[in-house]
C-alpha cells in the first residue's frame, strides 16, 4: 500500500479539484480517465495558484458580503445536534458509530475505515434538535463571481497561464464555498463559450478543457461587458462581481453599453475588477473598472520559478 498512499499524497490537490469539479462521483474508470488526462495541467495550475500569494489577495477580493439570510426563530432544525434522530452515511468523525472504530484496531478494516471516509459512506448518528431559524437575518453570505477571460492570441504564453491558473483559483474556493461561478471566454466580436459552475449546472467537463485549449483570435471588450452584464440579469448572479482578465488589447468603444452598465452598476452595487497583464495602465478598462491589479510580464518565465516574482500586484482604483 505504501507505493499506492504516496502517489496519493502527490496528487492530493488534483484530487480535490475533481471531487469538487464532479461531487457526487464514485471513483468509477470515467473519473479515473479524467485525471489521468488532465492531471497535468491541474497539477500546474494549482501549483502556481498555490505558490502566488497576489492570486491568493485577488481571490480573496472576489464576491463580497452581498446579503444576509436566516432567522433567529427557534424550531426543530437539522442543524440542531442536540438528540439523535437516526442513523446516516458520512464522514463525522465526532458522531461516529463504536462498529466502525473499531476497524481501527485491525490492519485490513483500518483500509476499509479509510476509504469509507473518502467516500463519507462511514455510520455515523444523524443529530437533529432545536435550532434558530427563520426570523430577522442573523448570518451573512460571499456573493457568485463572473469571470471575463480574453482568449486572443496576444494572451498565448506568460498571461495565459496567469488567466488558467487564476481562473482556477477562483473556481475552487467558490465551488469550496458552494458559491456559483461562471467563466465567460471572450476574443473576437461576438465570439463567445461560456462555462458555469453552478448547483444547478456544473459544466465541468467543459471547465478542464479550457485549461487544456490554446488561446487564439482578436480582443472585443464590447462582446465581454455586454455578456457580463447579461449574467448580472440572471437570478443567481445578481450583483455578482465580474472580474476581466486580460492583456488590456482592446477598449470599450460602444457609449450605450457603457451608459447601460452605470445604471445596472447603480441598480445592484455591482463592480468589476481588472486583472491586465503586461500593461502599466487600465487601458481601455480604466473607465469601467472599480479595481485594477496590473501585472508584470515576463517572457522568460519558467513554471519551475516562483510565480511570485512574476505577478507583482499594483492594486488601485479607478472611478
């Protein structure tokens, strides 16, 4: 088993990504498939995520306190723990069954003891009991993110890792959150994919092939803000924060769009961050964007190097 436990911990982050990508997935031979086809570039792309800790500040940033829920009502609730219900399939060590602790005490169970912990199928009590619900709001929630990633040939290289691991970056801590995020791919006028990562429509498998895609085509920020703005009119990204990530090779050129964008600004308290790399300026964002992250570009950066000392963060605002 040691030969298999360390392989294992090597792709621990991969692993996560995928139980995250496809919840709900036993490790069939179709799970199995994927990664090992995309175990390199998820593998990558965390590990510059990881390793950045400006990616890590910009993630941070995205999709504020955008509304508070719940009550303080108190009532029978599943979230109270305060008497046993019945008996359940999970992974809560602390409510754990005495039959399963005891595989811990003989070599083979402990195997078995470990696997049904990574699929949550260990017994354990379900607790139910009295709980605040309902009511005035009393918690409050970190709002969905939609990301507008420029796809054009300018970005191939150094800013399209940057895009690829940023992106992924934010769909783990927003899928970690159970927060909705949607990638919109944008170049040339009207050239649109999009991808959602959502609780009602997980396009995952479209997700990883971005990661593998290579960019190509012209740069339309008029076709990426119309999109945005479009995603801020569904029910679960409203007043979601749109972040561009780009090399800055374009502007916003159409004035009902941007007339159109200050009011539905003004109606939800929306935002929009700008990720441009390789420019000293906003460009052709500046006059939309509430916060700019200016990248350095280096076109003799390795992956093996830190990828700190490729993003240098100059944060500031831009009214």
């Amino acid at each position: 088993m040691d030969p298999v436990l360390s392989t294992l911990r090597k792709n621990l982050d991969v692993l996560e990504i995928l139980a995250q990508l496809f919840p709900g997935r036993q490790w069939d031979y179709a799970l199995k498939d994927l990664h090992r086809n995309y175990l390199e570039n998820l593998e990558h792309y965390a590990k510059i995520a990881e390793n950045s800790e400006t990616l890590k500040e910009i993630v941070e940033q995205l999709g504020r306190i955008e509304m508070e829920y719940g009550s303080r009502k108190i009532a029978v609730s599943s979230h109270g723990k305060t008497e046993m219900h019945s008996i359940t399939y999970s992974s809560d060590l602390d409510h754990l069954l005495p039959t399963e602790a005891v595989k811990l005490q003989n070599p083979t169970l402990k195997l078995k003891f470990a696997a049904d912990l990574a699929e949550k199928k260990l017994l354990t009590y379900q607790l139910r009991g009295k709980n605040w619900v309902g009511g005035p709001p009393s918690t409050r929630k970190r709002g969905p993110v939609v990301a507008l990633v420029d796809t054009s040939k300018s970005m191939r290289g150094p800013p399209e890792t940057i895009a690829k691991a940023t992106i992924l970056a934010i769909a783990r801590r927003m899928l970690k959150d159970e927060r909705d995020v949607k990638v919109i791919l944008f170049s040339s006028r009207n050239q649109l994919d999009t991808i959602d990562l959502t609780g009602t429509k997980r396009m995952a498998g479209e997700f990883l092939e971005f990661l593998n895609q290579t960019f190509g085509g012209g740069t339309d920020f008029n076709t990426a803000l119309k999109a945005g703005m479009q995603s801020l009119k569904e029910p679960q990204f409203r007043s979601a924060d749109l972040l561009f990530i780009t090399d800055g090779g374009s502007k916003i050129s159409n004035k009902a769009l941007l007339e159109e964008w200050k009011s539905l600004k003004k109606e939800q308290d929306a935002r929009i961050f700008s990720m441009i790399i390789g420019r000293t300026t906003a460009g052709g964002l500046e006059q939309v964007s509430d916060e700019t992250y200016l990248m350095q570009k280096a076109d003799t950066w390795r992956p093996g190097n830190s990828p700190a000392h490729l993003i240098r963060q100059i944060a500031k605002k831009s009214r």
